[in-house]
C-alpha cells in the first residue's frame, strides 16, 4: 500500500473531525477547513490508488515479458535448425517488402 494513501485517509479522517467541531461550536471556518481537508484527503489517497495501480501493471508487464524470454531460450534451445531456418524466412520476407 502506497503511503499517499495512508496519508490521504488519516487527512480525511481529521478533516471528518474538524468538520465535526465545527458544527458542535458553531465555528463555520473550522468546518470549511474539515472539508477541505476531506477533500483533499480523498485525493491524495485517489493517487496513492492510482500508483498502486500503475505497479501492479508493470509487475504484470514485467512477469509476461519473463515468460516470452523463457519461452523463446526454450523453443530456441529445443529447435535451433527450424529456429535458424523461421528466422532466415523473416529475413527474406521483410527484404522483399522493403523492396
């Protein structure tokens, strides 16, 4: 978990609080501050969740990417000859397209 997040919640939580005394006093500036501050709580915590995202994306990427290369180094070491001869075929098709 993010620490923007934890941050962001704890803000809004405090902000609720103020809010809160707010209204028990009748102090109108201590509860527009509350709610600002729940505001922004709730935003820092939407961008906590938002890098939270972000790494389980590229964890993803990551991971498949790991899988192909394996992948490949196998099929490569199981089959070196029809390997060469797939990629000499490549060859020859992107040299007759550039033609």
């Amino acid at each position: 978990m993010d620490e923007n997040r934890v941050t962001g919640t704890a803000r809004n939580v405090g902000g609720k609080v103020q809010e809160a005394a707010g209204k028990f006093t009748g102090d109108t500036r201590l509860k527009a501050q509350g709610v600002v501050n729940q505001a922004a709580g709730d935003i820092e915590d939407l961008y906590g969740q938002a890098k939270d995202a972000a790494a389980d994306v590229a964890g993803s990427v990551q991971q498949g990417a790991k899988v192909a290369d394996d992948l490949f180094h196998r099929i490569i070491e199981e089959r070196p000859y029809t390997t060469a001869v797939a990629a000499l075929a490549l060859g020859w098709v992107i040299g007759r397209i550039g033609r």
